[in-house]
C-alpha cells in the first residue's frame, strides 16, 4: 500500500493471490518500485515495477530482478543496479543486478557485492533484520558474529 502523508489516502499499489509482497523500495527518481516476494516463508525472488497511481500493478506489469531466494531489494543511488540478498550460492551473500537505464529489465548477469560464507560473521543469523541500506559509495547491513568462547576443564578433588 501507498499511504499519501498529507490527505492521509492509502491505496493499494501491488498485489498477488498467493504470494506475500515484503519490502518495497522506491526507486531514486521515485517511478518504480522494486519488492520481494515470499510463498509461506521462503524468498523466492524480487521484482520491478513502474510506479503507477490509477491502478493496481498484478503480476503481468512485473519485471523480473532475481529468482530462486532473493530478497531486501535496495536501488544504487543512480537506480541502475538492484541491490538484493540472495543464497543463490549456497549462502545468504549480498549481490546486484545491473538494469537497463530506461526500462529497468536485467542487463547482463548479476555479481556477488559481499560473500557471506563464514562461520563466525553470517547475513545469514541476522535474516530479515540485515536489511542494505544503500548510499552513493556505501551499504550498510546488519550481520550477525559469534562471541568468542572457550572450554575450561578443571580437576575435581577426590570423594566428589
């Protein structure tokens, strides 16, 4: 839904009988809108669509970004890279698709940003909360690290 501040108005942009939309984005010149989509809980891509007012946008109007489990979309600052979440590699890693300036349709394949693969530091423990936010130069995200730990073994005195 859009919900305009000043007349309070909420109208519906998006919609899709099974699916659950999750995360919309404007994009930087405010004429589309890129957002997630879930079937039950998993990720199962992110899509692109043109910001239109007079109608409600079903699945026909979508432009496909990423398939498989993608999910947090987040527009470069010139909007002509989708920034997205993805375990595409086994691994929730941050990764980008290049668009078409015009049209917004994927220009060529998408590129790992940041890989996510150890076992101390995870995009993966942090989930949904690791939300990109993305400026000119700089994304920031949330992504979880495993305390230090360590095993102590002691001698119990004899009769205990």
């Amino acid at each position: 839904f859009l919900l305009d501040l000043r007349s309070r108005k909420r109208s519906q942009l998006l919609t899709h009988p099974q699916w659950d939309l999750w995360g919309p984005c404007f994009s930087p010149d405010g004429r589309w809108i890129a957002f997630g989509f879930t079937v039950g809980s998993e990720p199962r891509g992110v899509y692109i669509a043109r910001f239109d007012l007079t109608r409600t946008l079903e699945e026909k109007d979508w432009i496909a970004a990423a398939q498989g489990p993608a999910q947090q979309p987040r527009w470069s600052p010139d909007g002509n890279l989708l920034y997205y979440l993805s375990q595409r590699d086994g691994h929730l890693c941050l990764w980008a698709q290049p668009l078409e300036p015009a049209t917004k349709r994927p220009a060529g394949s998408p590129f790992a940003v940041y890989h996510s693969h150890s076992v101390k530091r995870s995009l993966s423990r942090a989930g949904m909360l690791a939300r990109p936010a993305v400026v000119r130069g700089k994304i920031v995200f949330t992504q979880s690290e495993l305390v230090n730990t360590s095993i102590w073994m002691t001698e119990l005195s004899k009769g205990r």
